[in-house]
C-alpha cells in the first residue's frame, strides 16, 4: 500500500529530477500549525513510516491531535533517522550483536540480519585519558598511552565496521560525540532515497539533545534500545508533554552560555520536566548563537527532559554555512523547511505554538555562575561561591555538605612537590579542566578563555605547578582557531595545553594527580576542589581525591586555576600578585563581549571546518594501521579480558516464557534520592581493592594494565563486578560510604559483587529499594545490564530518570514505583524484610501491583511498564531476545 500522506513537489535542487515530501498536504490544517516544532517532527517520522509495523494512520491522528491527547498516556511510536554511539557504550553495543549473531545461527536464523538499517556512527571519545599534561607532547603521549590500553577494543570496533553495514567509525583522536555531531555528521534535512524529510536521531550517550540546538531532534537511549533501533525496531513512547521555554531580554556582558545553561538547569529542576520535551521560544533565543543553544540543549539530562528543542531558523542556517557544508544542500534545507512550515522566526509571536506549560527566564536576570559542589542543579552564583562553599564545610554529609567538624575548617597540609614547598586547605583546587563539548564546542567561550589567559599572563600571574590543568577540545577545530587567533600559546603558558580529543576528564578519565598532592588531601582529609567546564560533577565521577566539583565557563576554569582555591570573592580578593607586588582582579582580565567577537568574525571560518572534517576518517594513523579479522561471525577469545561474549541469550529459545511472581527476594542495596547511573555501574578507575580487580589479577594483570571501567564494558565478567563499585555509594544498610552491603542470610558486610554472588547460589531473588531520581546522568546500559546479572529482578523506587527506567525495561528488570504520597518510610519499610511481588497473568501499561513482605504487610507499586510494546518485551525477557526472536522466526 502506498504512502497516503506523500506530496510530490516542485524541484527544491534544479539540478535533480521532482523530489517527495512527507506532510499531511494540509498546512492550513489549525492542528498542525497549533503544534509546538518538535512534536512535528514526531508527527513527520510518523508519516514517513505509515506503513510500517507499529506506525498506523491512528498513530499519525494521535500526534497531530497531541494538543488533546498530551494528558491521556497514548502510546506513539517514533522511528529516527539516525543513530550515534560513543565508544563506551558502542563497544557493548558492537559486542551485543555480535552475540545476537551468534544466537540467531544457533535458532536457525540467518546471522546476517542482525545488522544496522538505518545510517549508524561511533565516535571514539571516551578511551583517552589525561596521564600526561603541561607538557608540549603531552597530546601525543596520551594518544600513544590511549592505543597501548585499547588496541584489542580498537581492532573489535574495526572488525564491527567491516562486518555491519550502515556503521561508520570515527577514529579516536577526531573529537567529542555530540561535538563533531554538531560540527559535521547532522544534516537537519535528510535527502535520501528520493525524500525529504527532518532529520532526527537517538545515541547511545545522555548528552545526544546537544543536536537539539541545531533544530535536529535528538535524545539520549540506553544501548539495549539503540541496538533495536538500529535493527528496524522503533522507539515506543508515550506522547510527551512540551514545556515551552520562553527567553526574552539580552544577556549582560560578562555572562556566558555557561551561566545561561546553569540557570536554566536549576530552574527547569524545580519546573519539574522529566519525560518532558522542553521547546525554547520567544525573542532572546534570537540572541543566541547556535553555539549557545546547543550548550543550554546539551545538558538537557541535566535537567531531567526527553528533549530541549531549538526550533530551526535562519541563524540554524547561517551555522550550517559557517561549518563548511555544502551551500547547494543548505539552500535546499531552508527551502524544504520553509515549504512544511518549519522553519522559524523567533521574533514573531503568531508563529509560538501550544504548549502543555510555559515559563519564561529574562536572560539579563543571569549572572556568573558555578554549580555544585556535587550536583549540577545546585546553581552558585560567583559572587557566592566562597561564603556558599564555606557553608557547605560544616553542613551535614549530602548533597551541599560534607560535614567536616568547625575546629577543622581552616586546616592546611604543607607538603613537597618538584622541590618546591606548597599547602593545600579546604576548597584548595587541584582540577581545573577545559573540557566537555557543552563548552569546548562554542568558540565565544573557549576564545573568550584564551583572551583571559593572554591578559593573564601579560599582567604576570600564573598558575601553581600542582594543579592538574588540561585542555581536551571537542574538535580539531577548537585547536586550529585557538591557534590562528594566537592565544593558544598563552593557554599553554598557564598550563592548558592540549592533552586529547575526548570527553577526558568531564568523565572521569582525568588520570593521577601527583602523590604528593593525593599524600596531603589524605593527611588532612581534605575536601579539594576539581573545577571544569563539564556538565557532570556527580560524587566520585571527576576523581576519587576531589570532594567538590563544580561545574564553570572556560575563562573562569581558568580564573580558578590562578585563584588556586575556591575560597576567594573575586570582588573583594585579587587573583595574585604579579612580580612587581601589582594585585590582579578578575575584572582586570576580564575580556569584553565586543573583543571575543571580534576575534570570532575573523577566525572561526568555514575552511577550518572542511580542512579538519575532509580527512577525520582517515587522519589517525594509528588507527589505519589495525589490523580486523573479516569474517561476518566473530571469533571470541576465550583470553580477552576486554570483549566477551555476554550470557544474556544463552539457552534462548523461541518459545516464550510466562512471566513467574518473584517470591521471597532479599533486599540488595537501600537507597536515598538521586543515584546516579555513575553509582550503580562507574566509568572511572577500578579500584585495587574491588571485585572487578581481583577478576582481573587472577588473568595475569597488573593494577597498571586495568585500565577503566568504561573501557571494560564489553566484557561482561569485569562490568558485573563494577556493579554498584562506586567509592561513594551510599548504602542505607551501611553506615559509611562504599561498595558494601549486609549479606542478611549470614549477617555478613560483604562487597556488592560478593553478597549477589552469594544470593545467587542459594537461589534468592533480589531488589533494590531506591528513592527520588533513581538513574539519573549517563545513558549507560550497564547500570540496568550489571544489576541483572547480579540477580536483581526488580527496583522498587520513588521515581526513575527516563533512560534509565528503559534500559531497565530493556533487560526485563521490572522498575516499581510507589504509589502516590508513599514512600519507604511512610511504608515503614527497612529493606531488611522479604519481598514477594505478585506477577499477574494478564498486564497493562502502569498497573497497580500487590507486594507481600514476610512480616504480613502488603502494599501496592506501579509497574512501570509504560506502553504496550514494553509489556512485549518484558515477556520476552528484554528488547533484545524480541529483536532474535523476531530475527529467527
């Protein structure tokens, strides 16, 4: 059956034959110039698959009439366009499929269509690590140390690109995920097999809505649902809620998008907008540069929304120029958008759409700001960051306090480094990292970080040789324009000299810091200060030895970096004393608005962009010279400590199995609010004491040759035993921070690893009883993969962060949440007793169901299975078995 919502139009490129659109024909349809930009795009998705499973003429109706039906849980299925991975969570993903291969051979099944359909890319950002830095060759010593650690995942993910179609891989080395996604792989219109139509695109990393700001559509999903999607298989969601976000006012001179996007993360946290889209809108979005949008879109997770959507406009346009694209195809773009009504004039208030809510921020209310020290909603205004920090000294242990005793808050340790004689205090900064592609992607701020250098160091100042600085651009263009404007050298001089093309230390691969440093924070227990330009700064993920992070601009990473502490008011205190005893403001080196975009204009042209982009596939020789085996199946080594095939499809079979009631399921772990995925499955070190190491030191291996937790998700063994390894978790069975919990059976305080290990023999069941924002951050599969393979069959918590929940949906982990107004201590529920969860025969999405607990209390949970197509796959025990099952037969 053909298409019926198909129009033929007028050639929208002369030189190619008459093109098709997919739109309703009925532009002047009130609904569809009713609905707010990004549910169009579902609605164009919807249309463009009409024909296909799951996508239904009903289901079009539906998103055209989402005005009505926002409130009522409708079920729309979305299939985008695109997929992106980053290397962390693409490796699993390759190795997944590798194995549903494997699976589908052993059912009959033809392995070889277990491959992707639609356009696939992984960006290899998340290996390289900053060992070396302040140093002219530090950027190629971490390279070199990057292929040392990864050449055997390097030669799987090579292998992956020659056996899949439709997977490109981006070498290491060429950037940050959503950087070069922005810069080069977007298309904003895709032009494919004779249609137009928006792009759109799903990626395996939280931080994928950075698109957004170029009008792309773009969300973060667990790799189980990517993998599915990438299979055929569309995302099933229900129809969202859209916050319009209105912007109005200018922005004052000495705020950045930094500030901008800070505010907004605190703000919108208090909204409430989880599962939400969030649409921005009104006339100060035309103020800002595509730069700034797609640093407010990237920490969108951060805020807790689906989406943060930047409808296109003529500035979107100008942007795609600018990075060097095809002129042709950018003219065809803004014409196609004009011709479905797309495209936008922020300026005009007819073209504002219905939301489900709006709020507005007046950009000039916004002043400089830092967030944390722990969390990046907790907003701090600069002028308040020694006065806040000093509060958080002596506040009770959470999220702004550390409970350090007050006889203790002006401590210092003296301690020895290179010769010299340093002290490091409380808020001492021993991070400061120019990182993240939030930051590193937007030229005003990263110039505006060189200018300050160069003032800097003209005016005499300089940063401690202690502190770990470092510089990990998200392009290759970020280095060529800092270098052409001339203030790169100036950067170095104060110790930010490039180190890698990765996400570095905004993930956690910041590497050591010096002995002596780490001596003296241990001896003084010292809470020591990271400072970055990430969008992360969650306990435990940054470094084991910093305390407090927080979230800042480049220019005031920098700021800091001098300062060499966090306790300073920058309006009263000098940033040092130059040599001749001068002191130095802040406001002395501050650069003006009007000198950032000067030096913009002339340096950050579009043949920068199409210099690096041209040969990024083919630049990293290191990376050419791979050698990957050929054949479509793969050949595990049963040696490889880095890619295993995973349990998760043996004794598959076709036949489904009912769902069983879990009877009698110890309690795992009991959690407080906001548990991070960094919590239940961490990227960075493994520690010498952990689980994951002993596996690893029985292979034969040194503490030198572990390497990280994220570089180890393709082997099943080592991400199992990271499970719930975070050195900060906190354990409300436990009375101190750690990877620990009460075997209840023995009584015992055994590692997280041990004490599932020890459940499982004896055949019991487990659940994590959790609170508030359970999984929120980083989109990692592992953190539902690992829990199921400890035996966890359900979590019963107060609310889920979006990606999280799905994934947990992915690996048929049932996610529980309490009824409205209860919670575990209005239950009375200590995690100490026995849980029988009451599976009933016949289930619907969002079900009420019964818990029994062994004291004879019963209450009732949600199960949060939301739509139909994630009760299929719940009885099929995962998105992944349905996708072999559906492969095979």
């Amino acid at each position: 059956m053909s298409n019926p919502f198909v129009r033929i139009v007028e050639p929208l490129d002369p030189k190619q034959p008459l093109k098709k659109f997919f739109n309703l024909g009925k532009l002047e349809d009130v609904r569809y110039a009713r609905l707010p930009f990004s549910i169009r795009i579902l609605l164009e998705a919807a249309i463009r698959n009409c024909d296909e499973f799951l996508v239904k003429k009903g289901d079009v109706e539906n998103i055209l009439n989402w005005k009505v039906m926002q409130h009522k849980s409708v079920e729309v299925p979305f299939k985008p366009a695109r997929v992106i991975l980053q290397d962390f969570t693409g490796v699993p993903a390759v190795v997944d499929f590798a194995a549903m291969r494997d699976a589908v051979k052993r059912l009959g099944g033809d392995p070889e269509k277990i491959n992707p359909i639609c356009p696939a890319d992984l960006v290899v950002d998340h290996s390289i690590q900053v060992d070396f830095n302040r140093q002219s060759d530090s950027l190629q010593k971490n390279q070199d140390l990057e292929f040392e650690r990864n050449k055997e995942r390097f030669e799987f993910l090579k292998w992956g690109s020659q056996a899949f179609k439709n997977l490109r891989i981006i070498p290491p080395g060429s950037g940050i995920i959503h950087q070069v996604n922005l810069e080069y792989l977007a298309r904003v219109v895709m032009d494919q097999d004779g249609y137009y139509y928006p792009d759109s695109v799903v990626g395996t990393d939280s931080h994928t809505t950075m698109i957004d700001g170029l009008g792309v559509l773009g969300w973060g999903v667990g790799g189980i649902e990517a993998e599915a999607v990438m299979l055929g298989q569309p995302i099933s969601m229900v129809l969202p809620e859209v916050v319009g976000y209105k912007l109005v006012g200018n922005p004052q001179p000495l705020v950045t998008s930094t500030d901008i996007v800070l505010t907004i993360t605190k703000h919108l946290r208090q909204v409430g907008v989880v599962g939400k889209f969030v649409e921005f809108f009104g006339p100060g979005v035309a103020q800002l540069s595509i730069a700034d949008r797609a640093t407010i879109a990237n920490m969108c997770p951060e805020y807790g929304a689906t989406a943060a959507y930047f409808p296109v406009d003529d500035i979107s346009i100008g942007y795609l120029i600018q990075t060097g694209r095809d002129k042709e195809k950018v003219m065809c773009t803004k014409r196609y958008l004009e011709a479905v009504g797309m495209l936008r004039d922020f300026k005009n208030s007819s073209q504002d759409p219905d939301f489900t809510q709006v709020v507005e921020l007046d950009l000039h209310t916004v002043v400089p700001c830092c967030s944390g020290p722990k969390r990046p909603q907790d907003k701090v205004a600069v002028s308040d960051m020694k006065k806040d920090f000093e509060t958080c000294l002596g506040a009770k242990q959470g999220f702004k306090g550390f409970q350090i005793a007050p006889d203790r808050h002006n401590s210092i340790v003296k301690f020895n480094f290179e010769g010299c004689d340093f002290e490091l205090a409380h808020g001492s900064v021993v991070i400061a990292a120019i990182t993240s592609c939030t930051n590193t992607s937007n030229p005003s701020v990263m110039l505006g970080a060189g200018l300050l250098a160069k003032k800097a160091v003209e005016a005499g100042l300089t940063v401690k040789p202690y502190i770990k600085t470092s510089l990990s651009p998200g392009s290759g263009v970020v280095t060529y324009y800092l270098r052409e404007s001339g203030v790169m050298r100036y950067l170095s001089q104060l110790g930010f000299d490039v180190v890698g093309y990765g996400c570095m230390t905004c993930i956690g691969n910041s590497g050591p810091l010096p002995e002596s440093v780490v001596e003296a924070i241990t001896q003084g227990d010292l809470v020591a200060v990271g400072v970055l330009s990430g969008n992360r700064n969650f306990e435990g993920r940054v470094h084991p030895n910093t305390r407090a992070n927080y979230l800042a601009s480049p220019p005031l990473v920098i700021a800091y970096a001098i300062a060499g502490t966090i306790r300073i008011d920058f309006e009263k205190e000098p940033l040092g004393i130059n040599a001749s005893g001068k002191k130095i403001f802040l406001k002395d080196i501050w650069p003006t608005r009007n000198e950032i975009q000067a030096v913009e204009r002339q340096f950050v042209i579009p043949g920068m962009f199409k210099e690096v982009y041209q040969k990024i596939e083919t630049v990293n020789k290191s990376w050419n010279a791979l050698d990957a085996p050929s054949d479509k199946l793969y050949t595990w080594n049963p040696k490889s400590t880095y890619i295993k095939s995973p349990p998760f499809f043996d004794g598959l079979t076709l036949a489904l199995q009912t769902p069983k009631t879990i009877e009698d399921a110890y309690v795992l772990l009991s959690f407080g609010d906001s548990v991070t995925t960094d919590h239940i499955s961490p990227a960075g070190n493994i520690a010498r004491n952990s689980p994951a190491a002993r596996y690893l030191t029985s292979r034969g291996l040194t503490p030198r040759e572990f390497n990280s937790y994220g570089s180890r998700r393709g082997n099943d063994a080592v991400m199992a035993r990271g499970t719930f390894a975070n050195i900060r978790l906190v354990n409300k069975f436990i009375d101190k921070q750690g990877p620990q919990t009460i075997h209840f059976p023995s009584g015992e305080i055994l590692d997280v690893f041990d004490a599932a290990e020890r459940y499982k023999q004896a055949g019991h069941p487990l659940i994590v009883l959790a609170g508030k924002e359970y999984g929120a951050g980083s989109s990692r599969d592992w953190a539902a993969k690992g829990p199921f393979l400890l035996g966890v069959k359900a979590v019963l918590a107060e609310s889920y962060e979006r990606i999280h929940r799905s994934n947990l949906v992915g690996m048929g982990v049932i996610p529980l949440q309490y009824l409205p107004g209860e919670d575990a201590g209005t239950l009375g529920l200590t995690g100490r007793e026995r849980y029988t969860i009451i599976i009933p025969e016949k289930l619907k999405p969002q079900m009420n169901i019964q818990i029994k607990l062994d004291t004879g209390k019963t209450f009732h949970a949600i199960m949060r299975f939301d739509t139909d197509v994630e009760l299929t796959y719940f009885h099929n025990g995962g998105i992944l078995n349905y996708m072999i099952r559906k492969m095979a037969s």
